[in-house]
C-alpha cells in the first residue's frame, strides 16, 4: 500500500485559486448589496411620496361621502321656521317628507375605492 504523496505546488495553487475566488466573490456580493440597497432606497422614497400624495387627495374627497351636517341643520332650522309661522297664523303644520339616505355620487366612490 502506497500512501499519496501531497503536492506542495498544487496545494499552493489551490490556495491561491480560492484567495482569489473569494476576493471576487466579496466584490460582486458587495457591489450587489449597493445595488439592492440603492434601489429599496429609491422604492422606498416613492412609496412614501406616493403615500402622502394620496393621502392629501383622500383628505379632501372623503367628506363628500359622508352627509353634510349643514344641510340637516338648515333643513331643521327651516322645519321650525314653518312650525313658527304656522302657530303664529294659526294654522296647521304639515310635517314634511323625510329626505331620503344619503348616498355618495358614483365619482365619490369611484376615487375613495
């Protein structure tokens, strides 16, 4: 039984080979993670641009799909004003028809959905 002899020179050059793989490695995986890291930076500069944009449109538009609490007061302040009127002269109050539910526009749903 013969034992394997060890090369000193193919050891060496295994050595070096690796040294070198490893160096290019590290610079192709650090130069990857710069790309990733640029480009979750600007991913996530536009989500939060985009974020505060739709936030101001939703700001404005989401009172218009809820009723408008003006509205029910002028109807009530008119209603009174009609009672008044009416036991003033003497006369009957008719109760006027309730308004129908509220319901947003079509447009109102259609940039709030």
């Amino acid at each position: 039984m013969k034992l394997a002899r060890t090369d000193p020179n193919g050891e060496a050059a295994a050595a070096k080979l690796w040294s070198v793989y490893i160096s290019e490695a590290e610079r192709y995986d650090k130069s990857l993670l710069e790309s990733w890291t640029n480009d979750m930076e600007g991913i996530l500069i536009f989500a939060g641009l985009f974020s505060a944009t739709l936030t101001a449109f939703i700001v404005e538009s989401y009172p218009t799909l809820v009723p408008d609490p003006a509205d029910a007061t002028v109807q009530l302040l008119a209603q009174i004003s009609q009672q008044l009127a009416a036991a003033a002269n003497g006369s009957t109050f008719h109760m006027p028809a309730p308004e129908p539910p509220f319901n947003p526009s079509a447009a109102s749903l259609a940039c709030n959905t």
